[in-house]
C-alpha cells in the first residue's frame, strides 16, 4: 500500500512539476514577444521619418536632376544619421526604378531584386514596407525597411532600405534568461517549401552564439512545426520532439508583423531532474509510515495525514523552484518585471524595477506604489491594473511617472494571473523605460515639421515674388502704352519678356 502510494505521489509530482513548466514557458513566451514587438515597432517608426523627411527627397531631386554631387553627399550623411540613431546595422539608396545607387555598408544581398519583387510597379512617394531577403546565417540581413522618399512630380520615388541583422535581432529584440534552470533554448525561424529554416542559440541563454536551425515538414509532431502549420496557438505551451529528436517543452509566437515565429524551448528530461529532491523526500516519509505501519500506527488518519503533508511538501518545494526560476529569469531583463497582488501589493520584483524606485527588491515586498509615485500617478497605475484584472486579458500602457531618477517614461505591458481554477489573483508587469528613445523620436519629428515649415515659407515667398514681379511687367507694359499715345519713345524694352511670352504660348 505504501509503495503504491510512493508511486502515485511520485507521478504526480511529476505532472505537477510539468504543468507549472508549461506555464513558465508561456510568461516567457509572452514577454518574448512583447520584446520582438516593442523592438521591431521601434525600427518601423525610425525608418519611416525617411518617408515624411522633405529635405533627404529635396536633396535627392537637387542630385537627379541638377547633378549636384554636394547635395548627394549630404544625403548619404543624413542617411547614415538616421541609421545609427534608429539602431539599423546598414542604410542604402535606390533610385526611381529601384537600383543601387549607394550603401553604407557592402551588401551581400540584392536588394534592388527583393525592393522589384515588392514594388514590381515602382514605389509610391511615402510608402513603407518590411522587404524579406535571404537569409542563412547569423550575420545576412534578414530584412530591411524600405521606404519610399516624398518626392513630387514622378510616378515612382526612391527608396531608402534600413537593414536588420539577424544576430542583431536575436541580441536585442530576445531576452537572455541567464540562470534558469534548467537552462532554454530559443530559435527564430520561418516558413518555406521544404520545412522551417531559421537560428538557434547554441547557449541558451541568448549570448550571441548562433547556428543555422532547419526542420522538415515531416516531422509534424514537432511543437514548432505544429505552431507554423497554425496547429497550435501562439503562446500556447506544448510537448514533441526538437529537431534532434529530443522531448521538449515548447512554447512560442509570432515575429511581429514579418510572418515568422519563434519558440522557447526546454528538455523534458532536465525538468523532470528538478524534481529528484522532491521525489527523495517522498522516498523518506514513505520509508517512515512503512515504519509506523509496521508499529501498528498506520491508522486511516494518519494515512490522509502523511498524503497531506507530502502534497504540501511537493507544493512548497515546486513553489520554492518556480519563484526561483522566475527570480531569475526577472533578473537577468533590463526591463522592470514585477507581480502584484489585487490590493497592488508587489509580489515580486526584479533588480531593474527596484532600481527605478530608488529601492532594494526586498524592500519592495509586501508594499504597493504609494510613496514611491506622486497621488495622481498612484491612482493612475492602479487604475491600469484593475482594468487588467476586471478585463482579464494583457494591455499596454504608456505611463510617465515622477521617480528618483527623474520623470521617467515606460511603455508597460499588464497581465493577469491566475490559479489553477482560471481565477485572477494578482497581475505581472514588463515595463520598459523609453524616456530616450521618445524624446529622440520627438525632437526628430519636430526638426521634419519645423524643415517642412521653412519649405511652406519659401514656397509662400517664391510665389508672392512671382506675383511681384508679373505686376511689374504689366505696369511697365501700361506706362509704354501711355508714352505712346503722347508720341514719345517708350521708356521701356520689353522685347525679350513679350518673346518669353509668346514662345510658352
């Protein structure tokens, strides 16, 4: 009876520890692609200030039509500005029917060919678009940002393209979980003919480490394969092979708007490890209540008794394991990730949330935000986090709160928690500081407005001097006409005005 009982414990243990896996997997996932989404929108915007920037398409019609190498010049230097300040690792230029005519950087793709695929007609001034290029190994581009100059006066406009790395996005838009254990595996991948293809860090924890990753289609019990063949949900948890043919649980989604996907990974085998200390207690009380049942004390209440504390000896160790995971995996963000209860009480916190409040994340425990925040901005975030947990479904917020460092500027996404029963408990929280990267924006936007203005202004001044001087004519035109009723010479040649006139008639 006893060991029967062991057994079941075990199992269940076990399945218990699986699930709460699972669950980690998808909050990892979710914030996984919170992070590609932030990133990717970010270089979006960046790219697009090219299709709303009048003075690089003056510059460019001054190169075409009037051959001004300065202005060409000054052009490739605003291009190469607005690339590293919006994080492209390369800029290039193409002309009206979509050829190279500059890049920053050598290139090892065509991107003339992949601008034509999208643009078979040309490009339309001002429209944007993600171009898709080939890409193999860490260091191709693996997409570019295109957009269109707002050029007048023509059909088709040139192009900008801003390219992304992949090891770049890798780097920066994923967040490395450094000391979970047991450790994850990522891979970003896409769709093609032949199966999947795409990269895998070969560390785990996102360090840069990346090999090409390909899997065919024929493996269709693989979770990665199911998630491109929309057989699983995104952000749904799920367990198959890898491509190496190894159980693993997985959890993945979507790659902004580019159509691709990625997975968070972990063996099967190495999260079952995480509960041998568990399964060794289970192992010692079944070895005590053989002991007592020998004795004559294995009574029918002590029997529920010893099932009791086992269950809560299991509970408290896989609660012990997994805050231990998700400490972790919190601290190792540069972003703020916290838990709070319904009365907005932190939970947990991690070392960058704590750093923002100018406090240490133990002495975030157990209080809410007043005292850190003003009044009004304490109303406000708790406001954000009741409709989270009355709406039951993850939002995002832009919050701008007073803090010791400053007033500060987050863009953070809420969700809810839940039990077991699917009841919301508390909410979780990734907020990322974009004072900077807004205020640079900004000051960006309001250049373009303020360039625009002045090209309004001369506009406006060269019609009125038009208008000016088209008076002047007529007025000398009547003065002549005068002279000549008296019989006098007319003080006035108009000879070379009248035959403008007559050659645009």
């Amino acid at each position: 009876m006893v060991v029967l009982l062991l057994a079941l414990s075990v199992a269940w243990v076990l399945q218990g520890r699986l699930r709460e896996a699972r669950r980690q997997l998808e909050t990892v996932a979710a914030m996984e692609e919170h992070h590609i989404e932030v990133w990717l929108g970010e270089r979006w915007a960046s790219a697009g200030l090219s299709g709303t920037s009048f003075p690089q398409a003056e510059l460019y019609q001054a190169w075409r039509t009037e051959g001004d190498e300065v202005a060409l010049d000054r052009l490739f230097v605003r291009l190469r500005q607005f690339a590293e300040a919006g994080g492209f690792a390369n800029v290039a230029l193409l002309d009206q029917g979509l050829d190279l005519v500059w890049s920053a950087e050598p290139l090892t793709v065509d991107l003339s060919a992949v601008a034509r695929a999208h643009w078979p007609a040309g490009a339309e001034p001002g429209s944007q678009a993600f171009l898709e290029t080939d890409w193999h190994g860490p260091s191709d581009p693996m997409v570019g940002v295109a957009v269109a100059l707002p050029t007048e006066g023509s059909e088709a406009a040139p192009v900008v393209v801003y390219t992304l790395m992949a090891d770049d996005m890798l780097t920066r838009a994923l967040r490395a979980w450094a000391g979970t254990n047991p450790p994850m595996r990522v891979i970003v991948f896409r769709a093609t003919a032949a199966g999947l293809e795409g990269l895998a860090d070969t560390s785990g924890a996102v360090s840069g480490a990346f090999e090409s990753w390909s899997m065919p289609w024929s493996h269709d019990t693989a979770p990665a394969v199911r998630l491109a063949r929309e057989e699983l949900e995104p952000g749904a948890s799920a367990v198959g092979p890898d491509d190496r043919g190894v159980p693993v649980l997985v959890a993945g989604g979507t790659v902004g708007a580019l159509g691709w996907y990625f997975v968070v990974e972990r063996e099967r085998a190495r999260v079952w490890a995480t509960v041998v200390p568990t399964v060794a207690l289970a192992a010692v009380i079944a070895a005590l209540a053989f002991v007592a049942a020998a004795a004559g004390l294995a009574r029918l209440g002590d029997r529920q008794a010893l099932l009791a504390e086992l269950a809560a000896s299991g509970a408290r160790a896989q609660r012990s394991a997994a805050l231990t995971l998700l400490q972790a995996v919190s601290d190792a963000s540069p972003d703020a990730i916290f838990a709070k209860d319904l009365e907005g009480r932190y939970t947990l916190v991690n070392s960058a949330a704590a750093a923002f409040a100018g406090l240490a994340p133990d002495e975030m425990i157990g209080r809410d935000d007043s005292g850190i925040v003003s009044a009004d901005e304490f109303e406000r975030l708790r406001e954000h986090e009741r409709c989270v947990a009355r709406e039951g479904r993850v939002m995002t917020f832009e919050e701008t709160v007073s803090l010791p460092l400053g007033q500060r500027i987050f863009q953070a996404s809420k969700g809810p928690l839940r039990d077991g029963s699917g009841n919301v408990f508390g909410i979780y929280g990734i907020a990322r500081d974009v004072t900077e990267s807004l205020s640079a924006q900004r000051t960006i936007e309001e250049q373009a407005r303020a360039l625009q203005r002045q090209v309004e202004e001369l506009e406006r001044f060269n019609s009125a001097f038009v208008d000016r001087e088209i008076a002047m004519v007529e007025l000398k035109r009547q003065v002549n006409a005068a002279m000549r009723a008296l019989g006098r010479l007319e003080p006035y040649d108009l000879g070379d005005v009248d035959a403008d006139e007559d050659q645009g008639a």
